[in-house]
C-alpha cells in the first residue's frame, strides 16, 4: 500500500515537472528558433552553425529557468557544467539528425530543426532530471 502511494506520488510530481519543463521549453524554443532563423535566413550563417549558437542561447535560458522553476534547485558550477554537458549529448544527437535530414532526404533546415527539437525535449529531461537534478 505504502510503495503503490509513493510510487503514485513520484509519478505525479515528474508529471509536474516534465508539464513545467516543456513550459520552460517553449520559451526556449521560440528564442532559440528565431536566432536559427536570423542566423540562417537572414545573417546567412551556415545551417549547422545556426543550430550551434541558437542552441547555446537555449542551454543558458533554459539552465536558468530550469533550475529554479521546474526543479527548485539553486545554481551551482558543478549543476551548470552537468547541465552542459548532457546537452553537448543532445546537441550532437540533433546535429546528427538535422545533417542527415539536409544533405540525405532534402529538407529544409527550417523544418528539420523542428523534428530535432521534438526528438531532443524527452531525452534532454530525462538526462537532466536523472543526472544534474536529481
């Protein structure tokens, strides 16, 4: 009985924080997307290297909210270098897929950056929730 509601409780709060995580990260989201699109459209910065600086923009943003909002945690080096860390993993997963989607199947960076930022936001809480706020 005991184990059946805690096990109910710990569900209901990653409930919560992945509901408060995925908030942070539509902020995230629509920052980062729109330095991709300066970038790439109108700065004529190379695809990948978009995805690089509009990624790191979103790293800072959502380590910030994160730790606070979604986790209740306070700042440290070693948080924040975990943090960067995992999403060096993530972003490296992205670049990966972005590439192929670009130079195998011929999709325009614009969409595909949206498939890898769907694909990246269950890995990325997972890591972090399991490794730097745990």
């Amino acid at each position: 009985m005991y184990n059946k509601l805690l096990n109910k409780m710990l569900l209901n709060h990653t409930i919560i924080q992945f509901s408060k995580f995925s908030t942070v990260g539509i902020v995230n989201t629509i920052a980062s997307y729109f330095l991709f699109v300066l970038c790439y459209m109108f700065l004529d910065v190379n695809y990948l290297c978009s995805a690089v600086l509009s990624y790191t923009l979103g790293v800072i943003i959502s380590f910030v909210l994160n730790t606070k909002y979604t986790f209740s945690k306070s700042y440290s080096i070693v948080k924040f270098i975990q943090y960067c860390c995992i999403n060096m993993v993530v972003l490296f997963i992205g670049l990966t897929i972005l590439y192929v989607q670009k130079e195998i199947f011929c999709i325009n960076p614009l969409y595909g950056q949206l498939v890898v930022i769907a694909i990246r936001v269950p890995f990325n809480f997972l890591l972090n929730k399991l490794i730097t706020f745990k």
